[in-house]
C-alpha cells in the first residue's frame, strides 16, 4: 500500500451519523451533512445519506459538482457564499445556498430564471462571531428583496458561530436567532423551511437546554467525522473518534544529539525553534511534512513525540523503541490537519467498511 495514506472507516463515520441523526431528531433538529472536510468525498457523502442526514453541505461548489457526478443523492447546499463569478454554477448543482450580499442574491435570480431551475435562499445573519451574515437590522429588507425576486427563494435564516472569533452558542443568541425567525414570519406572511442554528459546536447547547425555540437545524462536520466537539475538542458520548487514520512511512531512523549546534534564527516557517540538550536521541523522520498535513493537529503513535515538520519531512523523538526505515506510523487527526491531508495531492486514500452502495 502507498504512503502516505489516510485510512478512511466508512462504517465509523455512518454510526456516528446516524447516532446525532437520531439524538437532534428527539430534540425537533435535523442535521444538514457537512462533507467539506472530506473535499466533497462521495464515499463519505453516501454514508451520511444512508445515516439519515436531511442535506449535505460543502463550501465548495466544485465538491458539490463532485458528489453530482457520482450520483449522490439528495438536497445539497453550498454554505459558503456563492462568488459572482460562479453563480451559474451554484444553481446548476446545489439546491439551496447561504447568502448575506444583495448583489449575490440578484445574480442568483438571474441564473436561475436563465436555467429554469428554482434555488432556494438561506440568509445568514451576524450574531457576534464576526464571518458571514447581515446585521439583525437588515435582514427583512434582505429577506423582502429575496421574495420580490424570480427564480431564487427564501428557504430560511441561519448563523455561524465559533468558527472567526470562537463565539460559543448559548441561550441568548439561539433565543435572538429564534425571535428573528418569528418576527420574519410575522413581517413577511410566510414560513420559513429552515431556522439553522449552526455548526458542530451547538451541540452542548442543544443536549443542555430545554427550550430550542425556533432551531430546527444543524450543519454538522467535524462531530459526524470525528466524533468530538469543536469548543473544547472534547469525544462525543458513544461516537467514534478514530473514522481517519494518517499512515506514513519512515524514511531515515538514527540516534543523533537533542539540541541543534550553530547560530539559530528562523526555521523555513518563520518560527524560533529552542531545543534542549537532553543527550543523544533516536529521531525518525516520516515522508509527511507541512504540505500534506498540520504537523501541530496530529496526534503520535503512543512513545514518540512530534519534534518538528517542514515541508516534506516530520521528525520524532522515537523513544525506546525506534522503528526502522520503511516502516509505518499511525497518526490521528483533528479538523485542521484532517482538513489538510484531504486537500493534499500526495495523500492517498483507502476507504474500509463501506454500508451504502456506491451510486452513478
């Protein structure tokens, strides 16, 4: 098998799946799936599918293409904002997307009366963690500009929080959020299909509360693949944390000193590296460095420690036991370094214990 690889437990992912599946829709929540981690994998899209996912969700609309192609099935949202350069894009392959820009929302009109296909309109509102979305205040005009246009429709609102300034959701920004959907529907005459409360990191607040108001919805990511909750990184009661493995091979294994000899100043990453001498080592170095993965979202194999990473090589303390030059080691992964070895062209993938069938 090549290396390095990331070994990819479908039957993981779709228990974790289906396990938030069947919690939220206890709560009156359903979960739009978020594929964007995995560069809009159809393997793992499929498996959302068969868990009970109501959607899918990428940044991307060239994932979103992806899993077209592949014949994935079900609604697909694009919930990143579209660029004005890919609006024809967007409503050719994605159902509904989010938006925060009028001159995006008129563009999006615009295709989809050209293209004969309706596509629906989430409206992202600001509610403290500074990314995407309009100010409370501006969003009836944004949602009656919505309505007043051909071809687009208003599907719901919506808000992303811990992601720009790590904002946690709580109580009082849910119940904002809830009263801005009432108070549209009331403005506008209409129901709103969605009130999407946000991402992987409201979870805490959804198992914690009695009253979710008008939340009906949650864009989840990172707890589907792996199992853990963003605030605080902590596993998810019954949830797999280990559906993706980093395997790489070691390419030079010595003993050498612990602490570099010479003028230091910074590494080829613009950091300040202090070593210390703690006598001779065995290091090992494995053929991954900072173009395949983030060598600070990775996790060791259990009696090696990470020493460092540079474009093309990670290097380890491997403690008493080294392995030699050819032999592999495991990693576990967090989002960003998961993020990272998906996105990368010399990372290979090896999905295992698939439970949906594949589709064209």
């Amino acid at each position: 098998m090549s290396a390095p690889r990331l070994e990819i437990r479908l039957d993981r992912i779709h228990h974790n799946a289906a396990t938030l599946v069947t919690r939220l829709a206890r709560r009156g929540v359903s979960v739009t799936g978020v594929t964007k981690a995995t560069l809009g994998s159809p393997e793992v899209a499929r498996e959302m599918v068969a868990a009970g996912v109501a959607a899918l969700g990428d940044s991307r609309i060239e994932n979103i293409e992806a899993m077209r192609r592949a014949g994935v099935p079900g609604p697909m949202t694009l919930l990143r904002s579209p660029m004005l350069s890919q609006v024809d894009r967007v409503v050719a392959a994605a159902d509904v997307s989010c938006n925060s820009e009028f001159d995006v929302l008129s563009r999006l009109s615009a295709a989809a009366s050209e293209q004969r296909r309706p596509h629906g309109v989430v409206l992202m509102v600001e509610l403290g963690d500074l990314r995407e979305g309009l100010l409370p205040e501006d969003l009836e005009a944004a949602a009656r500009y919505v309505l007043a246009l051909p071809g687009i429709g208003l599907h719901g609102i919506g808000t992303n929080l811990a992601c720009q300034s790590g904002v946690v959701p709580d109580a009082r920004n849910m119940a904002e959020l809830s009263a801005l959907a009432s108070s549209l529907e009331s403005a506008l005459g209409t129901k709103l299909a969605v009130v999407s409360g946000g991402n992987s990191a409201n979870l805490d607040w959804v198992f914690g509360s009695e009253d979710l108001g008008r939340i009906d919805d949650l864009r989840l990511g990172e707890s589907i693949l792996l199992g853990c909750e963003p605030l605080r990184r902590r596993p998810i009661d019954g949830l797999h944390t280990d559906a993706f493995t980093l395997v790489a091979e070691v390419i030079e294994s010595k003993p050498k000193p612990s602490k570099a000899r010479g003028s230091i100043e910074q590494t080829a990453f613009g950091r300040q590296v202090a070593t210390v001498d703690r006598g001779e080592m065995h290091r090992v170095i494995v053929a991954i460095g900072r173009a395949d993965v983030d060598p600070d979202g990775i996790v060791a194999p259990a009696g090696t420690t990470i020493l460092g990473g540079s474009s093309d090589h990670l290097v380890l303390d491997a403690g008493p036991r080294p392995p030699g030059v050819g032999a592999e080691l495991s990693f576990q992964l967090d989002y960003r370094a998961l993020l990272r070895a998906m996105t990368s062209p010399y990372v290979t993938r090896e999905f295992s214990g698939a439970t949906a069938p594949a589709t064209r």
